[in-house]
C-alpha cells in the first residue's frame, strides 16, 4: 500500500486542500483493485492536515495511483486534479478531476496513457514544491 497526495485549492474558497490516495500497488502486469482512502480535505488544514470538511474523490477504478497532482488548466483560479493511475499491462492512465459538490469528481475518459517511466516530469513550482508523495 502507497499514499499519493495532491495539494491544491480545489474548490475555490483561498484555503489549501489536500486530495490523498491509499492504494496498492500492482504486482508485474496485473492490477490490482485496492484503494481503501480517495478524499480530499478542504481547508483550512490543521498542523496534522485534518480538516473540518472532508469530500470524496470520485473515481472510476480502484487501481494503483502512481501520482496526484494540482494543476489549473483552465486558470480559473480553482485546481484541478490530475490522476496517474494503473491502467493495467505497464501503463498509466492520465485523468482530470474537478470539483463537484462535495467533493472531486475524476473524468472516467482517459486523457493520456504512458508507459510506468515515461509518466511527465514537472518541475517545482516557483516555492520549491513538486508532486507530494511518500518516499
């Protein structure tokens, strides 16, 4: 089992939020259908990342997510959140989610697909912050 997690303003309101995945990890070619957390905490975050408002990351498989990250596509000030998850046989699922009502609802459409080491590299944004991951 790894965590993944994203930080982002995800539903817009100036406060940093925090999408977290528990997933397991594949085993060779096959995936596996294990993701036991998918929510976002809304913010404001205490020191311990807990937070009064918890939403569910709506998601179409329970496979591994290999990275999550907060991007704004669209610059309407609210992240969205970019999902790297198993799509099976080696490869990699790219998919968008936005918020939608309580919670992050990720597209089910696959937007791109890469092979497990050619996922894209971004680079740390202007404070040093990269994709946050467990090590």
């Amino acid at each position: 089992m790894e965590t993944r997690g994203a930080f982002g303003d995800f539903d817009g309101d100036g406060y940093l939020d925090l999408a977290i995945f528990y997933s397991q990890r594949d085993e060779g070619d096959s995936t596996r259908d294990n993701m036991v957390v998918n929510k976002v905490h809304y913010g404001p975050l205490a020191r311990d990342l807990s937070s009064e408002r918890i939403g569910t990351i709506r998601i179409g498989a329970s496979s591994f997510v290999y990275e999550a990250r907060a991007i704004d596509i669209n610059h309407d000030g609210r992240a969205e959140l970019e999902v790297f998850q198993s799509g099976g046989d080696g490869s990699v699922s790219r998919h968008l989610g936005r918020q939608d009502g309580g919670g992050v609802s990720v597209s089910r459409e696959e937007t791109d697909a890469y092979g497990v080491a050619d996922l894209p590299y971004r680079e740390p944004d202007a404070l040093g912050y990269g994709p946050c991951e467990d090590r």
